[in-house]
C-alpha cells in the first residue's frame, strides 16, 4: 500500500495504471502530472488523480513515480526525477523501449531506486479518456536489469503489477527491444502502411465503411494509434524495427512472386508455413 | 420459410448459415453435402445438418441450395447444379469472388434461380466444429448481378440475410472483386506474411508466446486462416490483389526510407496519414 502515487502522463498506460490501483485499493492518493492543462482537468473530472502537481513538487510528495509519456521525453524526464528522489521512494517507467533510457540512467547515483518496466498492455486510443480500469489484466510485463534494482523497489513493483493481473518476464534491455520489435512495433507499422494502402487506392471510401468487416478491422484496427506515442518508439528502436521491416517486405514478395507466376504450390507453401503462427497464438 | 435446405460444403460459412436458420426456424430440414465422410460425421454429430447425401440428390430434394466450398471448386460444382435445378428452386453461393463465378454462369439457362451473394463474414477457423450460431450479425451481405436474378429469388435471399442481421449491398461482380481485396483479401495476405516475418526471424519463440499482446493477436490472427479456402481466392483476384499489394509494399517502403534517414516529420506525416482511417472505421 503506497500512500502517494505520482503519474508522470495523465494518458491511456498512467491514467489507467492509477485508476487499476484506486480500483484495488492499493494507493490512498494519486497525484498526475501533465504536459497540457486539457489533459489534466480531464485527468481530475475523470477521478485519475486525486491532484494535480508541477512536476518538482509532485516527485516530492509521491513515495511510487510512474512515467508514462513518449519515449523521447522519458530520457530527460527521468533524468530530473532521479535527481531528486531520495532511497526511500520509487521510480517506474512503462516506456516501449528501454535500452536507450536504462543507459542513460546505467551511471546515476539513484539508478537502484529505479525499475525499468513494460508492461505489455495497450490500446490504439490515447489521453485520459482512453484509461480503464481493466487494464493490464493477463498480459505480460517486462521488467529489464532487475539486477540493478533495490531488493525492496523490485518487490513492490513486481507485487503491484502481479495484483493487477499480470506476469513478470525478466529480460535485459537490448533484448527486450528486439523482442518489442516483433511483437508489438512492426504490427503497428503494418497497419498503419495498410491503411495508407487502402486510403490511397480505395477511392470510394463508402464502400470500405460499409464492407469493412472483422478481418479488415482487426489488421488495420492499430492504424489509428498516437503519433506522438509512436514517432518516437520507431525512432528509438529503428535498427531492430528496420531489421524484420526489411523481412516483412521480403515476406510480402514472396506472395507478389507467386501470384506474379500464378503459382499455387508456392503460395500454399507459403500459408501453410503462416499457419503454423497456431503453435505461437491461441 | 423453406422446407429443405441443402447446404453445399459444411464448414464455417456453410455450418453458419444452416445454424442460423435453424436457430430461427426460417428452414424446417437440413441436408448436407461434404466432400469428405469426416466432415458430413462432424456436421451431423453437431446438429449442423439432419441428414448428409450425395450433391445430385441433395439437390433433387432442396428448395434453397447455398453452396460455400473453396472458389477454385465452385465454378464446376454449381454448373452441376445449375443443370439439374428447376424454375422453383433458388441456389445462393457465398464465395469471396465473384467476378468468375458470374461469368461462368452468365449464359446458363437456369441464371435466373441463381443468387450471386459473399456475405461479409468469418473467421480464422474452419470445418464444421468452427460454424457459429451467432454468425453474420451486424455484417455487410454483397449481392452482384441482382437484374439477373429472377425477383422471388433475390427477395427470398435478401430476407434471410435480413432476418440474420445483415445489410445489403449491391455491386457489379468485377467491382466487388476489387472492394474485396482491398477490405478483406490484402489483410490477409499481410498477417500471413506478418507470420512468416516473425517465425523466421524470431528463434526464441517462447518470448513471442509469453510477450504478445492484443496489438501483435489481432494483426496477425488471420494468418491461422485455412489455406485450401485462401489459394483460390488469391488466385481468382490475383489482378486486383497484386495491384493492392504492390501499393502496400510501397507504403512500407515509406516507413523504411523514413526510418533509414531518421526523418521524424516524414514518419509523423505517415502515421498521421494513416490515422484518417479513423472515419472509416470506428
């Protein structure tokens, strides 16, 4: 039981990591920090946080700091924030991408205060009003160099998210980025190229709106995800993202041979091979 | 409210639809037509249908006969059927092309008791065991040349796609062929490839079981789609799918260049782009 959250990001990953804690009973009182006053007044009416607080003042009061904000403004956020914590509070981050912010902060007299989590849980809407109290639940949430981490600082943490629904996988931050990778950033890539796709070519977008039906929706579903959420995590992990984009193209004209050469073998070759994605998702 | 439905293939489409009428009482027996005794076993065992028979005496005793096997074995199948129906019975096909189909059958002397339809609806599995009771609800139901349909068989259909909850569009058979590869035919020939990506480049495939979230699921879940339904449908629209398809590796060439460059304003160009999918899907 903490008695002062601090949210860093009042949106859809903090927003909703407060409002699982209130839910559970976990926290007495939560205190959000936002870029916008939009954002924090809807963050308030919405019973997120309890108050709302400039940065210095909230990293103060709180004894757990979650941040949750796009990745390119973790880096100098934390940096602020381990400045001023004392060995008695904790920090967490919910970032997509953790190798650049666990080196930055590999050095920092703090570093053991911090735990570097993600937890494997998003939507494809963003702000306030997309947080919700069933987050989380039966998903994965990485946490990478829990070496590095205070004994008492990990437990918590892992305790919190354990009572939110989910399960621990430990990995270190390289490797959590490759994996992030494959599972999570190039399926946001392909829908938002395929509703480029579709936008571009389909000129008679009434058509679509009434055909679209649960295949379509579900690939091109991640297609309306947050560009300011995203910019950033691409840029971040461009190599590994660049390594399976480069496959996936490959991949996509493996079929563009096949029909090309109307060859059917190769194509049910090709699909039989997909299908074996069953032995992986249920 | 017909007296014998006969049912040609008794899998997802087909088992659906007969459920679905049973369910609301529109038909009063059901026969079925399968390939393999397996199948007919299963569709029977499942109450899909009340007795199995051979396709020219199914036919012989049904009043409406709803074919939905692979595209690649319909052509000749429904000439079959077309040869031996009357002027009473109605015959509806539910395949994902259309174009050959009504071409095949465009000068056939029964035309008239043909409905060309594809209900927009499905999922990744298939065979009998995968038919649902709560199938086709809230979907779009394309019908294609309905001036060549005589009036109570278009009515007859139309009022059963109706009563399951299904809204009706017209087309031109080459114009839903196209619409379909871009709202259903090209997401599945990116989940399939999505699949591939990963099972090739992935080798701790214990990482991608315990770390995929919802995003990586919905993207790539059409890629455990049965392939001796999917061949032919590429097949069949190769043209329509190859121009779709090489529009799409275009835009993922976009995201490729935009990341080698590490041009930040062009990716937010592109994932903003991508998000005006938005109104079209909610």
């Amino acid at each position: 039981m903490f008695n002062n959250l601090a949210i860093i990001g009042t949106g859809l990953i903090g927003g909703s990591f407060s409002l699982c804690l209130k839910e559970r009973g976990l926290v007495k009182h939560t205190i959000g920090v936002s870029r916008t006053q939009k954002s924090a007044n809807k963050a308030l009416e919405l019973g997120i946080v309890d108050e709302i607080l400039p940065l210095e003042e909230a990293v103060k009061k709180a004894d757990l700091i979650y941040v949750a904000i796009p990745v390119d403004v973790t880096i100098p956020t934390m940096e602020k924030i381990m400045d001023i914590v004392t060995d008695k509070q904790i920090v967490v981050d919910a970032g997509s991408t953790k190798y650049a912010l666990c080196s930055a902060l590999a050095n920092h007299t703090r570093r053991s205060r911090f735990v570097a989590s993600h937890p494997m849980w998003g939507t494809e809407y963003s702000g306030p009003e997309a947080a919700v109290r069933e987050a989380f639940t039966g998903r994965a949430c990485v946490i990478c160099e829990k070496e590095k981490s205070d004994k008492d600082a990990l437990e918590a943490v892992e305790k919190i998210y354990r009572d939110l629904g989910m399960h621990i996988v430990y990995m270190d931050a390289a490797a959590h980025d490759i994996h992030a990778a494959y599972v999570s950033h190039i399926s946001h890539i392909t829908s938002f190229a395929l509703a480029n796709t579709v936008l571009e070519k389909e000129k008679e977008e009434d058509a679509i709106f009434e055909l679209a039906g649960g295949g379509f929706e579900s690939t091109v579903r991640l297609a309306k995800s947050n560009p300011a959420m995203w910019v950033p995590i691409f840029m971040q992990n461009k190599e590994n993202i660049l390594d399976v984009l480069n496959e996936h193209i490959s991949q996509l004209r493996k079929f563009k041979a096949s029909l090309e050469k109307e060859n059917a073998e190769y194509l049910l070759e090709l699909i039989e091979n997909a299908n074996k994605i069953r032995r992986i998702i249920k």
